[in-house]
C-alpha cells in the first residue's frame, strides 16, 4: 500500500471559512500550510461548490486569497487516528493513507447539524435544512419542487431563501423558537450592523412564506418516502403535503479530532485562549468547533489562529475588538435558538433513534447512561459513530459523549496497518 | 453476628457473574448482584461472542462440551437483541501439518459425539469464497454458534430479578469480609456464600488469586452480508492463547447478523491501559489479511479492547477459595468465557448447594492451583 | 471540457453536470431509497455533508461509498439497495 509523507509547519484540518482564514494568514507570514479536507472540494458547508465558482462575495475574496499564496490543499480526506505527538494519519479518496507531520495544528473541523428524532424523521427526503441545501449546491434539481423547513436556527432563512432562488416552493417555514425570543433577537441585532442588513435582504427574499414560531414538526409520513408532514402550533395540528422536508435544529460542533487531541471541552466546545490556542501544547482550534457563531466569528478566528501560528501577535491582537463583536452576535444567537422541552416529546416509543443501527426510543429509555445504552442496544456503534443519535440522546436524556478512539471516522480495514509499516520504517 | 440477609452475593455482573446469578436464583437461592459499572460491561463486552467446542485438554472440552449443550437449550428464549447465529466454525488448516491437526481433532470430536466435517482444500474454498487461495482445508464444526454477549448478560440478569434476585448496579465492591462484601460508599451486604466473579478485577478483591489480566483488541467493519458464512478460526489460535510471551496474535472472524465482520485476536500481558495500540491492532489485523485478502479493502467502524482474565493452566476457577471459608471463585476464563458461562453457573450452583454435577469439577477447583504451588515449594 | 458526464444509476443513464455528486445523481434518477437499513427500513441522504452515513451506495463494485461526499464521474456505475 502506497503511503504518502507530508510535512509542514501548519496543518489546517478543515477547510471551511475558519480553516481558509488560517490557512491563509499562515501561509502569507511565509509558512509551510497543509490544508486538509473530507469534502471533495474546499469551502466547508456555508461555501459548498464555491470552489468551483464563487457566489458570495466573501467567498470570491477568500478563494482568491488563498489562490494567491503557496499552500497545499488535500480534499477528500479524512483524518482518522493521530500517530505521534506531531503526526496525524489520514485516508486519501484513492484508499492510500497520507501521514501528515506538523510543527501547529489548526482545528478548523467546523459544525453538523442536530437532528431530534420525531415519527417518520427517516423516511426518504426527510433531511436537514444545511442537509438539503448541501444536495441542492451538490447538483440536486429543485426547481418546482414543494419544500417544508422546519427546527431551529437562522439557518432555516438562509436555506429558504437559497431553495426559492432556485425554483423551489418554499411552503412554510416552523421555528420551534418563541416569538418572543425571536423579537428579542431582532432588538438584539441592532447592535451588529452588518448583520441586520442581512436579515432585511433575507426578509425581502422571503416575502410571502410563512414564517410560524412556537411551531414544529410532529410527523412525516409516506410510504417509501416522505408525502406529507403534520405540524404543531399552538395546540393546534394539520397537515401540508410536500416533496421534501428540510428540518434541523440548529449546529453542534464537531469535536471528535480536538477529544482524540486530548483537548479540554468546556460548555460543548473546543476551550481556547485569546489567541485560538487549546489546551494542547501547538493545537489551536477556529470557527464553529469552538462555539457556534457564524460565518464573520469563524473568519476572524481563522485569521487569528493562522497570525497566531505564524508568531505574528501583533496583527492576531489587531482582530480582537471584531473577535469580540462577533462572540456577543453568537451569544445572542444561542440564545434565542435554545431547545424548548416539548421537542422531547416528539418521539413515540417506536420512533428510531439510532439510525445505524434502527434502535427505537423505548429500548433507550431503559437505561440510565449513554455507555450502558450503547452497550446493550448498539446505539452509537454504527458508522455514524454516534454522530447523528449522540446530539439526539444528549437532548433527550442529559447523556454526554464519550472519549473517542481511532479511527475517528470510518476507514479501510488496510488503512489501520499504516502506522506499523512507519514504525518498521524509523527501525531502519 | 447478624444473620446474613442473602443466601448469596455475586460480585461482577459480567456474562459469568449474570449466568451464576440466574442459576442460583433458579435453585431457590436469594441472590445479590454487585457490578461496578455496567452489566456485561467488562471482558464481556470486548469478546468475540463464540459458543464453541475447544479440544486443548480434557477438561476444557468437557467444560465446553457442557456449556454449549446448556445454550442449545435456552437458545429459544434468547431476546432477538442476544442475536443468537448458528453459523458454525471452520478451523483453517494452511499447510499439511495443520490438517494434519484437523484430523486429530475430527477423531477426537467425533469419538465424542460432537458432528465435525474435514475440509479439503476445494471444499473450505467452497465453503468460504473469500479464504486465500492454498489454504490445506478446514475442520467445519457445525454446532458452534455466535452471539452478542452484554445482551446475554442481561438477559441472565433479568431471568436472576425475575426470581428476586436484587441487583445493586454501579456500585463497587471495596472488599470482601467474613460475611459479605463492604461496598466502597461504605455500605454492607452480607450473605451465607460469596461469589467473586470480577473477571480481570478479581485478584484485587482476593488476594493472590492467580488470575493476570490479559489484553486484546478487536475491529468490527460496516455490514458486508455475503463475505462470510462461518465464523473462522486459524489453527495457530490455540498456540496464541497457551504462548506465555509478552504479545501474540492470531486469526479469528465472526460475521454478524447484519453482516458485520467481527476480527480479533490479540493477547498481551502486563499492558494495563485499554487504549488502542495501533502496532499490535497492526498486527492483528495483517494476520486477518493474510486468510482474507478481500479484507484490506472493506471499512472498519470502530476498534476497541479488553481485558481476558487468564489462569497459567488455562482453566478457569469454579469453586471454593483455599481460604475464606465463605468465599466461591467464578473467574479466570480467558478467551471462553461467554461460551462456558453457563458451564460455570451450574457447577458453580452444583457445589454451592450440595448437588451432583454432571461433569467433574476437580480441574476447575481453585484448590488445584494451591497444589500446584506446594508442589513447587 | 465537457459541461455535464454521464454515469448510471441502477443501470440507467443520467446526465449530471460536471462538479455534482453522486447523491444528486441517484435522486434525479428518480431513486430515493439509497440504502435499507438493519431492518429493511428505505433510506436516502440526510446530511448532505458526509456524517450520516445514510446516502451510502455501491460505485463501481464498492460498498458503502458516501455518494454525498463523491463527484460524479464519467461512466461511473452506481447501484443503490432494491
């Protein structure tokens, strides 16, 4: 098995908003940066296909940033087990492993959606909201179709108005968020400039679709893919017919690498010092993985921790105030989009919560922590490894996850044999 | 003295403690059941879930012989979750000195009535498409089987509270005393009769019980239904579990329900820590490679380890301790433990309430290893 | 370079343009169930990032590959679950 050798200064894990930041201000202070990426091509999620061709300004400043200094781009692969204090081991889209050897690390590994099981939530075209919105960017046809969005989250009115720009029906959108809350947080963006703006061009885009608070989804139904979905609000139920529904609820960070790192997690997200470090020695973390917060937050981390990386204090110190500015944005955010306790309700005891394994509520609830759970029912063993029922379960029961072990993501059986051919290596 | 308030006191819920505490509550004995962490959490959870006949020595096979006739009777009430798999096991001959091993163990088997097959080079390919070619042939055994062992646990666990056994979980033993155990919050519970059945934890509760912990490491791919029909055992297994060195390795595979590939083995003494150790995952996992070629290629979800409880005779110990007078021992099964579970649970019962057992108990009676070191002496 | 590839979805063509992923691909073949799940559940993406694991397909004769997280290629053989 061919087995690639990479080193540099930086590694970038991530190569989303945070990761291109920081990639970027290392590489322009004269740095040698690896950016690598599971994704088939850079831009993270909010950028998906931007790539190829940039859409949003943000996007089109940034990829040509990054075009304009030297750095080496790896996508589509996946970091899976770390080898030594400097070295993480990742599989390549080919099936090869590529050893990647750092003197810095930057956790750039972005945000997932959280998902909440409720009857029928596994049918076909049940997605997220970022889910659905990823298959339209990956080339999925739209135009004409019927669409419900539904969860939590300011990204709900970011994919409603990028579905109606291709053609799609955008028939309601459900936010389970009080209007109280959302009132609040409409006062509480007039402190951010930039970002009420936004939500005025979103308004203008989204004229005309319902927009109901205190509403959620509380069935899909189909028979060998979704048909309809039944809301709630108010005490009050009924039914919409509709090709696809988009519902997600809100971002969870991930966290897999920085926990397999050894890094301190504090409130559910990678802790970090003013200038992005972590608690391990030479590992700095940016963007959503340590607090979700938007794109603006995740540049300026970015940038940060690249400055920070490259020894340039100075210029990371001149970002603080913006830093700054952007984390009171993602406080508000967190808190106006926080859960509301009816969502535990939705799942029947024969709704699936492990969809790897098709684990229903009721075999769960037996239990009284994730490790006897995962034990006897096999909840979180599947490839998901936890990923998709672990922000479930840790909503409806209080459960934590818990320490990681290799491989972080699924890989090759072969990839597994690629440390101990190194150790024959360095034997030599 | 206060009057003991259970007949008897089961320390470990793992598969072994779990069976001894149905079997007891099935004999009309009032039983405790004390797990530290989790039921079926320990060894338990990190074995491959064979039910299988071993022919290394005499005893083992009477052990496992009995054991796996007990699981073919309450097979039928296993709950779906325990996923019981009658998928048998071929032991894979390489070259002609292993089948020449394969034919000592089909007359061996055979003069016992358990139903083996010899497999030739062409029918072990038959039987198993995705072997190397020029492997020498197999031994099919039929009647071996596979589960999922913390859901049989469990499952004896609630057989034991079906019948008023009461299950203390999450609680640790912090020793035993005359009469009971003395919990680590302080509490006490006190029995006519203790079990220790901690697996690898049980030489911390009774000392000098020669029981040494005994790593290995295990990977489970996503689902492949066709690859694998049996469960595959090299013949070199029994070299790996008798070796006394510090590491070995060796091959076995078990195809779940699902069609998930379960590989194992490894061994390792004198490592304490449980996390995974990518040279000897390596190792293990080059050895599967070199039977299954079509293996490198499949994806691996996760890998994880455990701790075996290993005696040096490579017999576990059912029985009561030298010493305390109160005291039974239900550990040191190595790699058999879930198959001989419920062997143990009987003799164990057997001896405690004064019933014949149906195969002799002397080479599983802690006694022995107190010989033995007097014959050393 | 041409602007859209050709692949098949359970043996039949479908046009894609250059840059899509498979997942695109089996749905507009009109297929929605990419996988059954341990129970014999239909599934199709969920994600759309690479996490769920739910959009996996055989491509090319290999099990289990993410069509979310592949591209298109051209000629590229794609089998779902039935």
């Amino acid at each position: 098995m061919d087995r690639v050798r990479r080193e540099c200064d930086v590694l970038v894990v991530g190569a989303g908003p945070a990761g291109l930041a920081a990639a970027y201000r290392a590489a322009k202070a004269g740095r040698r940066v690896v950016v690598i990426d599971d994704n088939p091509d850079a831009g993270g999620q909010i950028w998906r296909g931007e790539q190829r061709e940039p859409r949003s300004p943000e996007a089109q400043v940034w990829f040509e940033r990054l075009r304009s200094v030297d750095l080496q781009l790896i996508s589509g692969a996946r970091v899976f087990q770390q080898s030594g204090p400097r070295m993480l081991l990742a599989e390549t889209s080919d099936g090869n492993v590529c050893e990647l050897i750092f003197e810095s690390l930057v956790l750039a590994t972005g945000a997932r959606e959280r998902f909440l099981p409720f009857p029928g939530w596994t049918l076909p075209n049940v997605m997220g909201a970022g889910g659905l919105q990823a298959l339209l960017k990956n080339g999925l046809p739209i135009d004409g179709k019927k669409i419900v969005i539904a969860g939590s989250g300011p990204l709900l009115l970011a994919v409603a108005g990028y579905l109606r720009w291709h053609g799609a029906e955008v028939l309601l959108i459900a936010e389970q968020a009080t209007s109280m809350r959302l009132a609040r947080f409409g006062v509480g963006l007039v402190g951010h400039g930039g970002k009420t703006s936004q939500v005025f061009a979103l308004r203008r885009e989204l004229k005309g679709v319902r927009y109901l608070t205190d509403c959620w989804v509380v069935a899909a139904n189909g028979e060998q893919k979704l048909e309809r979905v039944t809301l709630q609000r108010a005490g009050k139920r009924w039914t919409v017919s509709c090709d696809y529904l988009a519902c997600g609820f809100h971002l969870v960070p991930n966290l897999e690498l920085a926990e397999l790192l050894g890094c301190e997690i504090a409130d559910g997200a990678v802790r970090v010092d003013e200038f992005q470090k972590t608690s391990v020695k030479h590992v700095y973390a940016a963007g959503e993985a340590t607090g979700i917060g938007g794109l603006e937050l995740s540049l300026v981390e970015g940038e940060i921790a690249g400055f920070a990386t490259a020894g340039v204090q100075e210029e990371a110190r001149r970002l603080f105030p913006e830093r700054a500015k952007q984390r009171r944005f993602a406080d508000l955010l967190n808190r106006t989009f926080a859960l509301r306790d009816e969502l535990k309700t939705l799942a029947t005891p024969e709704t699936i919560v492990c969809r790897c394994e098709d684990v229903v509520f009721d075999r769960l609830r037996a239990h009284d922590s994730w490790r006897a759970a995962k034990l006897q029912t096999r909840c979180g063993m599947g490839p998901c490894q936890g990923r998709i029922c672990g922000s479930a379960v840790e909503f409806l029961f209080g459960w934590k996850s818990e320490s990681v072990r290799p491989p972080i993501l699924p890989v090759r059986v072969g990839s597994l044999l690629a440390t101990s051919r190194h150790k024959n290596h360095e034997d030599l | 003295m206060s009057s003991p308030v259970y007949d008897v006191v089961i320390i470990g819920g793992g598969i072994v403690g779990a069976a001894c505490a149905a079997e007891c509550a099935a004999a009309g004995l009032q039983v405790a059941i004390v797990e530290a962490k989790m039921i079926g959490g320990g060894a338990t959870a990190a074995g491959m879930g064979h039910l299988t006949v071993m022919d290394d020595s005499a005893a083992q096979f009477a052990l496992t012989r009995y054991s796996q006739l007990l699981w073919q009777e309450v097979k039928d009430e296993l709950p779906r979750e325990v996923e019981y798999d009658a998928c048998g096991t071929i032991w894979v001959a390489a070259d002609d000195d292993e089948m020449q091993e394969v034919l000592r163990k089909q007359e061996f088997y055979s003069a016992r009535g358990v139903e083996v097959e010899v497999l030739d080079a062409h029918a072990v390919a038959e039987a198993e498409p995705q072997l190397r070619p020029g492997l020498a042939g197999g031994l099919r055994v039929a009647g071996d089987s596979v589960i999922y062992p913390p859901c049989a646990a469990q499952f004896f666990v609630h057989r034991a509270v079906s019948r008023r056994a009461r299950l203390f979980v999450g609680k640790a033993v912090q020793e035993i005393t005359a009469d009971g155990v003395r919990l680590r919050d302080g509490s006490v519970i006190s029995a006519g009769v203790i079990v220790n059945a901690a697996g690898s934890w049980s030489p911390m509760l009774t000392a000098g019980l020669q029981v040494q912990k005994r790593k290995g490491h295990l990977v489970i791919t996503d689902r492949y239904p066709r690859f694998l029909r049996h469960q595959l055992v090299e013949l070199g297994y029994l070299k790996s579990a008798h070796t006394l060195t510090a590491e070995s390795v060796a091959f076995n595979i078990q195809p779940r329900r699902t069609g998930q590939l379960l590989i194992g083995s490894s061994r390792q003494f004198e490592v304490d820590d449980a996390k995974v150790e990518a040279g000897i995952l390596s190792r293990m996992l080059s050895r599967a490679i070199e039977f299954l070629p079509g293996l490198g290629a499949l994806s691996s979800l996760r890998a994880w380890t455990g701790f075996r409880a290993a005696t040096p005779d490579k017999l576990p110990l059912i029985g009561p301790d030298v010493e305390h007078r109160r005291l039974y021992l239900a550990t040191g099964h190595e790699g058999l433990g879930i198959t001989t579970s419920m062997g143990t649970a009987k003799l164990l019962v057997d001896q405690i309430v004064g019933r014949r057992p149906a195969i002799p108990v002397e080479p599983y009676l802690p006694a022995r290893m107190a010989g033995a070191e007097l014959a050393h002496a | 370079m041409p602007e859209t590839i050709s692949l098949i979805v359970n043996g039949v063509q479908v046009r894609m343009p250059v840059g899509s992923m498979v997942s695109a691909a089996v749905l507009t073949a009109g297929q929605t169930l990419f996988r059954r799940s341990v129970t014999g559940e239909p599934r199709g993406p969920l994600c759309g990032m690479g996490i769920c694991f739910e959009c996996r397909v055989t491509i090319d004769g290999e099990a289990h590959c993410r069509s979310c997280q592949t591209l298109c290629h051209d000629g590229m053989d794609v089998r779902t679950d039935g």
